[in-house]
C-alpha cells in the first residue's frame, strides 16, 4: 500500500480510465506527485447557527465540533494525512465558503459532520449521504432541506477554453461522483457491528455542501439528537472517539482502494 502516492488527479485518471475501458486494468500514466492525501473534516453549523437542538438543549454545533477534533486526532495519528478544517471553534462558516475552504486545500475528501433531528423519536442511527439532484427518498429530502441554508457555485476554471474546461468539468465530476459512492460504502462497512445506523444507511440528496464537483464528498449524520440513545452517545467522548476510530478506518479504507492509481484489488 502506498498512500503518498496518491493525488486527487490521479483518482480522476483512475476513474475516467475505468470508464474508457470498461474496467480492462489499462494502467493510467504513472504520477510523480508525491504528497500525503488532503482530508477536509466539516464540523457543521457554528456560531449563530446552533443546528439541531436536542430536548434537553443540546446543540448539534457542539457534537459536530467535538466529533470533528476527535476525527482530526485519529487521523494525524496515522501519520497517513494532511488534515484540514473548516471550522476548529464555535464560529458561523457560510456553506459556500465550506466548499472553497476545500477547493482552497486541494482537499482529496471531504467529510461533512452532521446531526439529525428526525419526527419520530425512536428513529436512531448513523446516515450516510452523497450528492444527487434527486432525492432518494422522502426523509433525505428533508433532511437536506434543514441541512442546507445556501447555494454554492463552483469558479470558473482559469486558463483552458470555456469548451476544454466543460469537458474537463464533466469528467471530473464522474470521477468525483465514483469517489464520492466509494466513501460511503467504505463508511457504511466500516460501521457495520460497530456505530448504530438507520436502516437504508447510504442515501442521497442535494446537500449544498457537496456540490464541489472536483472533491469526493460524503455527509455524515451521526445520529438522531431526538432518540435518547442517540444523542446520550453522541455526548459521550467515549463514543465519540469510537466514531472518530471507525471514521479513520473507512477512510484507510478508501486511500487503500487506490495503489499507484489503480484499484488495489
Ligand atoms: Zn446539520
């Protein structure tokens, strides 16, 4: 396994290779980029914005935060990443500035932390939500409604023809669209047995903050603040560090599918 040999151009090399050929293992130009993958972490809400408030006045703020930093911690003790924030205190960051924060860092993922606060209190557990225009189903729908409070557009790509850069635009967008699926499934297997999930974990939805096309991104809902179980473990640091473990485990997971930009195997 070799991670430093990783970059996010190289993912989109690997993607847009299996597309043109039909996954025949046509190996894509050798890189010679050697960096550590850029891991954006996006504790949600802050500031003004508390997000969900548990029954007792809990705020999600609080938990995405706290979950966030404890994320960090685990992944720089595997000394495998580059580990960046877009927020590390209580503080409002815009949703559109979350999405360049990341394009800003040449983030090779992005990792959005959230709560739920679901209508029905026995509901619990952990969902896993990447990009779509069409919701999967009702309740990501309004989920992402709650979740989201801006649009963000992308910037215009400097220097190539508006026609190179549409056609660059779309491929990359394919290869994120693949990163962005594999995440979740790494997510979903990493906490299977392991971290409380809804049924139907990996669900999709137009979340504003996922809509950089050039960034595979997954948003975390870590559980329901309105079931009691949930939010009792979403208090504990105890099992906020277990989250944080099984977080960095499907994160391994994701940086170890790609192997000097093809798929490990
Ligand atoms: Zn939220």
């Amino acid at each position: 396994m070799c991670v430093n040999c990783f970059s996010r151009r190289r993912f989109a090399q690997f993607a847009l290779g299996l597309a043109a050929t039909g996954m025949t293992g046509a190996a894509p130009a050798r890189a010679t980029i050697r960096t550590l993958p850029v891991v954006m972490i996006d504790p949600g809400h802050g500031g003004h914005d508390p997000g969900a408030i548990a029954p007792d006045g809990v705020f999600e703020k609080t938990i995405t935060l706290a979950t966030g930093l404890a994320l960090r911690e685990s992944l720089f003790a595997t000394r495998r990443y580059h580990v960046e924030m877009t927020r590390t205190r209580d503080v409002f960051v815009p949703l559109e500035q979350r999405v360049a924060d990341a394009v800003a860092a040449k983030a090779d993922l992005f990792l959005s932390l959230h709560c739920d606060h679901l209508p029905e209190a026995n509901l619990r557990g952990a969902s896993i939500f990447t990009l779509s225009n069409t919701a999967s189903d009702k309740l990501a729908a309004s989920i992402a409604e709650d979740e989201n409070n801006a649009g963000a557009a992308s910037a215009p790509m400097a220097g190539v023809s508006p026609q190179v850069a549409g056609i660059l635009a779309s491929l990359e967008t394919r290869a994120t669209k693949l990163g962005s699926a594999t995440f979740s499934l790494d997510l979903e297997k990493s906490f299977m047995g392991m971290i409380p999930m809804l049924p139907d974990p990996r669900r999709s939805a137009n979340f504003a903050v996922l809509r950089d096309p050039s960034t595979p991104s997954n948003l975390l809902e870590m559980g329901c603040l309105t079931n009691p179980l949930d939010e009792a473990r979403l208090r504990n640091p105890k099992q906020r560090a277990l989250l944080a473990r099984r977080i960095t485990l499907a994160i391994n997971m994701y940086f170890t599918h790609f192997v000097d930009g093809q798929m490990a195997g």
